[in-house]
C-alpha cells in the first residue's frame, strides 16, 4: 500500500517537472527567454511546484469528489518575445 502511494508521488514529481520543462524549452525555442530567465529550463521540481497546489493536491484525494488544483507554477509567456507572432483569425 504504501509502495503504491510513494510511486504515485515519484510519478507525479517527474511528469509535472517534465512537462513544465518542455513547455519552458517550446516557449525558449520560439523566441521567448522569458521562461530561461525564470530559471525554469531545469528538471529541478523545486523551480516547478507551487506550494499551496503540492500541499493542498494530497488533501483533495480524500474529499468525496476530488478537486485538481494545478500543480505546477504559471508559466509567464510574452508574445510578443516570439520570433514569428501567431497568425490572427
């Protein structure tokens, strides 16, 4: 039981780092530092997790129907920072 629990939280750890990661790399190759100036180019999970959303995700598991806070830090994107801006409709 609580083998699973531990492999559940390793799992959570590695894939929100991965994907807050990949999304900083995107954003970085596009044209927009902001992210690597951020300091979120890295797989270090503390540069990635908000505090209240790790600490209140364990709690929200136990309540009847549970709540999915986000659990990674917003990423600050500038448009404008692109190298070729996103075509309008």
């Amino acid at each position: 039981m609580y083998a699973l629990i531990v492999f559940e939280l390793v799992v959570m750890v590695l894939s929100i780092s991965l994907h807050d990661c990949a999304q900083a790399w995107a954003a970085n190759r596009l044209g927009d530092p902001t992210a690597r100036m951020m300091g979120r180019l890295t797989m270090n999970p503390v540069r990635h997790f908000d505090l209240l959303g790790t600490l209140i995700w364990p709690v929200s598991l136990h309540l009847p129907q549970p709540a999915h806070p986000r659990l990674g830090q917003a990423h600050h994107l500038h448009p404008r920072n692109f190298r070729t801006p996103p075509a309008t409709r």
